[in-house]
C-alpha cells in the first residue's frame, strides 16, 4: 500500500514567540521543518512528503528543504494553506489526489522527534483502520468545569489519551471527510482525529511517544536544544511571596481559598475579594517575576468586576507551565479573628488543588489571630500572605 506524509505548516506559531515561525527556527543547525522533513524521508515505508506551507514563507521553505539538494522525487512540490489547520490539510490532501496514495499520514511540522518506530505503528494502524491517532496516557487529573469554573465532573484518567501526531488515514476517507465539512461550512477543526469523528468514522487510538513533544512555547525550544545536545533539562528553584487586604463590608458571607464560607459580614472588593487566592497568584508571579494580580487583572477593568479568583490563580499557574515550570509548593496563612478557619482547611485545600492541579500534600493552609491588634484584631479586615516555590528551565546554563 502506497503512503504519503501530509506535513502542515501553513501556522504562525504566535505562542512560541515573536521573529521566525517556529517551524522555520534553528535547532542545532537546522530548522524545525527540516528536521521533521528528514524523519519521514529517511522512513522506508514513506513514498511521498508534501509539505502545506503559508503563501509568506516560500523563501524560508526553501531554505529548509536546501539540506536535502539534489531534491529527492518523493518530496513533492509544496503547495499553499488555507485560513485555517483544517483549511491546510485540505488543500494538501487535494494536491495528494493526483498520486493518490492508499495511506496519508497527516504531521504537524512543529513535532521533528517523531521516531520511526512511531510512524511504522502510525502506518500499520492506516492498513488496520480507516482512521487512527497515536495518544500517550493523561498523568493529571483531568477536571470538566462550568462556565463559573465550577467542577462539573472528574474523568477516569484510564480512559484519556493526549492526542499527538502522524495521525493515519485511509486516503479516500479522509479526503472525503475533509470535502464534506467544507461542504457544511464547518472550517475550525483543529485535529484531522475529530473531524474524522464528526464524518463518523470509526477513530481509534495507537501508541504515542512521550518524546514526540510539539513545539510550542519557548520553553520547548529550550527543551529542544538540550535534547539535542544529549544534555537534561536543569531546572532552577524560584520563590515568590504575595499578600492580599480586604475590608470587612456588608454581606453574608466571603470566598476564601475558593470556597464560600458563611459569615455575618461581607469584604469590599473589585473581584470577589478572595484574599487566599489572591495572595497565592501574587506570590506565583513573584516567582515569575512578572508583575501583580493587578498588572494582569486591572481593578479599573470592568471585565473583572465580581470575578471568580479561581481564574486569577488558574492564570498564573498556567504561567509557570507555559515557560516549563513546575509549581512545587504553595503555601499561605489567613490572618483574621474570624470566620474561623478550621472547619473549612480542608475544602479550601481540596480545592486550590482543583483549580493549580496539584496534588494535596503540595498545598498548605494556616491562620492565625494577630492578638487584636491592627485592623485584623479589631475585625475591621481579613488579610493573607503566602509563599510560592516553583522550578523554571535554566535558561543559560
């Protein structure tokens, strides 16, 4: 059976950074798009490579594919993508029809450590199925929430693959999937997986590779580079500290830690006034050293009146995981006379874990009284300071 790879990069790349699309960006002497191309060329079971590219980046594809001069006849000529993933993958499989291939393997250019064991299971899976998407294990747990960031459920984490690429097609099926959604209007499929799903094609899941990672953020670049060299990622240790006030108001409760607790008072705040929550997102970006809740959250943005903290410290959590880092430890301790702490610790703990995804013994809670001094003594208040530990990627080693 014949079979083509379909390499699409047609996108910009905007989360990688500004300058070069990252397909385009040197790794140890050669492009991204290179080194991917090259994974596929060197497959014995691979008969043809078509590259989708933008319209704005002829001259970096040729550049790219200067590495393999004389050009071998099975890399076909490139051909231009659309608005959109799906839109690009089209076009390519359209290009295709004229070598009509039994099996396309459709690869994101921006995964070049995909091994050839990997694409022989991706090649086996084409003849074994009409549609099929390589997935490694979900080590997190996964949470589903509403449209408040509420928890609306906890899947089975045995039940979950994240999904990579090559992603294996019987050619004629999903070229025919592919003209049926543009024939419906539907453009915004960003994985060939579902849209396969959506035409209602049987997809089913082979193994993945942990280290067939796609390049994204800057710190997979970084990642990149190192694996390259045959050096580990080393990471360094960060500490942050945040502190948070609010004035007690009317009202009949607070949100403190994420969780609502009764109270005869209420606090004056933009948000909701959650000061555990805040105190910990501060504390984050600390460690970051990328400014204050107020800097990514302004008080003068109405956006954020009454706002949920939840997303404040989702925000900032999620922050820490676009550079490759890890979030090692939080900490914090509520300073008020009341409401008492104690018969919620365990709620608030349970729940920072949900919304920093983390596990429970990396979450600490503590209060304190301040002897009835101050405005927190006099009840007038309630206030928090925390602690933040985190681990980003060395970045000149």
């Amino acid at each position: 059976m014949s079979v083509a790879a379909l390499i699409v990069a047609a996108g910009r790349g905007s989360r990688a950074g500004e300058g070069t699309p990252k397909q385009y960006r040197d790794l140890q002497g050669q492009s991204v798009l290179t080194r991917t191309i090259a994974g596929f060329l060197s497959h014995p079971g691979v008969d043809r490579i078509l590259i989708v590219i933008h319209p704005d980046d002829r001259d970096l594809y040729e550049a790219s594919i200067a590495a393999f001069a004389p050009l071998p006849s099975a890399l076909l000529p490139c051909v231009h993508g659309g608005d959109t993933r799906q839109d690009s993958v089209r076009n390519g499989l359209e290009a295709l029809t004229i070598s009509d291939p039994d099996i396309v393997l459709v690869h994101d250019a921006a995964r070049p450590f995909a091994s050839p064991e990997l694409i022989d299971r991706a090649i086996e899976a084409a003849r074994r199925w009409d549609a099929a998407v390589p997935g490694t294990p979900v080590t997190d747990t996964i949470k589903v929430i509403g449209p408040q960031s509420e928890v609306v459920s906890t899947p089975d984490r045995a039940t979950l693959r994240a999904v990579q690429t090559p992603q294996a097609f019987r050619f004629a099926s999903l070229l025919d999937a592919h003209r049926k959604a543009a024939s419906a209007g539907l453009h915004d499929f960003t994985d060939d997986g579902a849209l396969a799903e959506w035409a209602e094609l049987p997809v089913h899941v082979f193994e993945g590779e942990s280290g067939n990672i796609k390049l994204t953020h800057p710190a997979d670049f970084m990642e990149a580079e190192r694996r390259l060299k045959g050096s580990p990622m080393r990471y360094i240790t960060k500490l942050g500290t945040g502190f948070d006030v609010h004035a007690f108001g009317d009202g009949d409760h607070v949100w403190l830690g994420g969780i609502k607790v009764p109270h005869d008072r209420g606090v004056i705040a933009h948000s909701d006034g959650d000061v555990i929550l805040h105190a910990l997102t501060d504390a984050i970006l600390g460690a970051l050293a990328d400014g204050d809740i107020g800097t990514h959250f302004p008080p003068s943005d109405p956006q954020w009146r009454g706002a949920s903290s939840d997303h404040f410290l989702a925000h900032a959590v999620n922050l820490v995981r676009e550079r490759g880092g890890i979030v090692d430890h939080l900490d914090t301790t509520l300073l008020c006379e009341r409401p008492r702490l104690g018969p919620h610790r365990e709620a608030m703990r349970q729940r920072i874990t949900e919304i920093a995804g983390l596990r429970l013994d990396q979450v600490s809670l503590k209060a304190t009284t301040t002897e009835k001094l101050g405005f927190t003594g006099r009840s007038e208040g309630i206030a928090a300071q925390a602690a933040a530990t985190i681990r980003l990627p060395e970045v000149n080693p």
